[in-house]
C-alpha cells in the first residue's frame, strides 16, 4: 500500500514538472514577446536564432525522464529517429570542427539546439498518453500564440510594447510602408494551425479558438508579413475541413478544384495588392538558392555544409547574397533542400527513418477506432509542416522545438484511441 501511495506521489510529481517545462518551453520559444521590459541579457541566451535556454531545458527534462520509474514502461514511438537525429547532428559537430578548422566550443554553439531541443519529445511524453496534459500543451500554445499576436499588432499601431533590435539586429523592421515583425511568423503559425484544430474537433470554447485563430492569421497577413504560412494556412484549413466532414469525397473534390481555381485566376494579383515591392525579390533569392544549396549535399561526403559559426571565414556558404550579379537567400529558407544541404546523405536516410516510423505507427493503429477527425490538429499540424517544406524545415535552429512537438501530437493521435477502447472494453465486459 505504502509502494502504491509512493508511486501516486511520484507520479503526480512528475506531471507537475512536466506541466511547468511546457509554460516555460513556451514562454522561452516566444521570446517573453520580445518585451521591451525584459532585460537584454535575457535575449543573449534566448531569441529566434539563439535557444541556449531552451536547450538547458531540454536537457534537464531528459535527466528528469531518465530518473522515472515510467521510462520503460511506455512505447516510444519516434524515438529511433529523434535519437539518430541527435548522434547525427552530435556526428556533424566533429565533422564540421574538423572540415572548416573552427573551435569545437564554436560549432557547439550553433548545433545547441538541434543537439538538445529534440530530446523533449521523451520528457514531455506524458502528453501522448495523458488527456488533460495534452489539451493543456494545445492550448497552452494557442494562448502563447495570441499574445505573441496581439502584442506584436498592437507594437505595429504604435503602442512601444516590444524591443526594436536585438544584438544590433531588427527585431522591428519596415515593409511595404508598415512595421515588420517577422520572428513572430513561426510560432504564431504553429497556434493558428492549433487554434482552428481544436475550433473542428470540438464545440467548446470554439468560439474563443476562432478568435485566437483570426487574431493570429490577421498578425501573419499585417505584422510578419509571411505569404508563404498564410497559403499553407488556407491548405491546412481546407485540409482539416476535410478530414472533418462527413461527405468526404464531395469536400475533397469541391476544395481542390477551388483552390486550383483561385490559385490560377487570382494568385498573381492578390500577392501583388499583398506584397507589391517584395514578391519577386524573395522568390528569384529561392530560386537562386535551390541549384546553390543542392549542389553543396555531399560536401563532407554523408554530409553536407554541416554547423559553420557566425563570423567565421566560410559563412558565406550559408548566408543570403544579394549583389547585382548573384541573389541567393539563406539555407533557412529553402526548407527541405536546406536540410538535405546541411545534413547530405546522412540527414536523408534520417528523414526516411522517421516517415517509416509513421507508417509503421499508422498501420499498427487500432483500426476500430481510430479517426482522423478524433485529433485534427495533429493532421493539420502535419499538413502544414508539409505545406511550409519548401521555404522551411522544422530541423532548423530557430524552428527545431516543432520537431518534438509534432511527433507528440502525432504519437498522441494514433494510439490514445486505442488506450481509450481497452478501456471501454474492460468496463463493457465487467457490467
């Protein structure tokens, strides 16, 4: 009895450790909102591109796991390719140090997050097989989501709320005639996508999440400026409506032929009332760097450009060029091609490992009772992740928190069904 009631204890221990590393994962990915009232040393350790802080986090919550009695007690269904994902980016550290001649210290630096940041999928694993503590993440980052919105729209009207740089860099810039905060583009994203997930698959609070929704997409249209997440939205949103509904094949073919439809009658005009002076310089800076990048995925033969630090003499290979003869934007902008660039052979023999995980996991999945629409927003958020690929990975630095976070709602939505009808089962048969 006494081992039972330790056990509880425990347990409820670690729930709460787990519920606050979720507020201040989140807290920390958003940056306080680039508060003006936050001191700037914070922003030396944690920003958009820098996530020392997170990273610490991370690592904490991987000593917390491992000191649980529950460690091996579940499956885990994404960890072969989360773990191989570490070794290779910890492989790519040495590599790099090594190829370029740089500091060890130096190229650690940069790596950081994608040595750390991914290792929270196992500490925060609670999510997958605890309802409450999973809607708690959810909607933990749609209300991060809509703050960070909504303090970034009311800094563009001109309410001094938010820090105009950071570390000499723009956190507040100026576009097409109004405040640019583009940072907020990927977080707010990822809550939006949540928001209107959770908008589909239930009627409480729906109003509250359609609110969250159209305060962040009104961010991404008129503060981050980001055309690319707000078509992946449109995707996403027709794609959860989809799975969501009950005439499926007459949703399917009444969505696709529309966006086809809007896509060719419309596209080039709404970018440009949208985006006037900006679309074709940020498209000819992909195109210029799709060719670039890919010819550099065998540079370190099963690797590719790997970790170069700030200021070093090779990190031009990385960054964007914009001269008069050449435009070419930054690896972090051409999304699956910049993993591969990065990664090489290696990074995609990752990439398959962690697609036949999926497919194992959906084939494995309790066919009685799974549903698509039981957790749409982690079809949407799948959906979204795929729809962004192009111009953006979610293994890079600055979005790698997204990595564990998708394979958790992804984990969560093919096996908590099933838990669920062991459960009615055994309550069917002891009646």
């Amino acid at each position: 009895m006494m081992k039972n009631e330790k056990g509880l204890l425990n347990m409820r221990l670690s729930q709460v450790c787990a519920y606050v590393l979720i507020l201040l994962v989140l807290a920390l990915e958003s940056c306080l909102f680039f508060l003006s009232v936050v001191p700037d040393g914070f922003f030396r350790f944690c920003n958009y591109h820098i996530k020392y802080l997170t990273s610490l986090l991370a690592l904490v919550g991987m000593l917390v796991f491992l000191c649980s009695r529950d460690m091996g007690r579940r499956r885990y269904m994404f960890a072969m390719p989360l773990l191989a994902f570490v070794l290779m980016c910890l492989a790519l550290v040495f590599a790099s140090t090594i190829y370029y001649n740089e500091s060890l210290l130096s190229v650690i630096q940069v790596a950081a997050p994608c040595l750390c940041i991914p290792l929270l999928y196992f500490s925060l694993h609670e999510t997958v097989v605890n309802q409450p503590m999973y809607k708690f993440l959810v909607n933990a980052t749609i209300m991060f989501g809509f703050i960070y919105a909504t303090v970034a729209l009311l800094q563009s009207i001109g309410l001094p709320l938010m820090k105009n740089d950071i570390n000499g860099v723009d956190v507040v810039s100026l576009r097409s005639g109004r405040d640019r905060i583009i940072w907020t583009g990927d977080f707010v994203a990822f809550g939006a996508v949540l928001a209107l997930g959770r908008a589909y698959s239930t009627r409480k609070r729906r109003a509250l999440c359609l609110i969250a929704f159209f305060v962040m997409v009104f961010d991404l249209f008129w503060v981050a400026q980001t055309r690319f997440l707000l078509i992946a939205l449109v995707f996403t949103a027709a794609f959860g409506f989809v799975i969501k509904g009950k005439s499926r094949t007459m949703k399917v073919i009444f969505v696709v032929a529309a966006a086809v439809l809007i896509a060719f009658l419309f596209s080039d005009d709404l970018m440009a009332v949208l985006f006037p002076s900006e679309l074709d310089l940020s498209s000819d800076l992909r195109l210029g760097a799709y060719p670039y990048y890919w010819s550099h995925a065998l540079d370190m033969g099963l690797f590719g450009l790997g970790y170069i630090p700030d200021g070093s003499l090779h990190s031009y290979l990385l960054s964007m060029v914009y001269t008069a003869g050449s435009l070419r934007g930054a690896i972090t902008d051409i999304g699956i091609v910049g993993y591969i660039a990065r990664y090489g052979i290696s990074g995609a023999v990752i990439l398959a490992l962690g697609i036949g995980c999926f497919i194992k996991g959906y084939h494995d999945r309790d066919k009685m009772t799974f549903s698509l629409g039981q957790n749409v927003e982690a079809w949407m958020a799948l959906a979204f992740f795929i729809a962004t690929s192009p111009t953006m990975a979610i293994t890079d630095p600055q979005r790698i928190v997204y990595l564990p976070m998708l394979a958790l709602l992804l984990e969560h939505a093919l096996t908590y069904a099933p838990a669920m009808s062991s459960t009615l089962k055994n309550v069917t048969v002891g009646h």
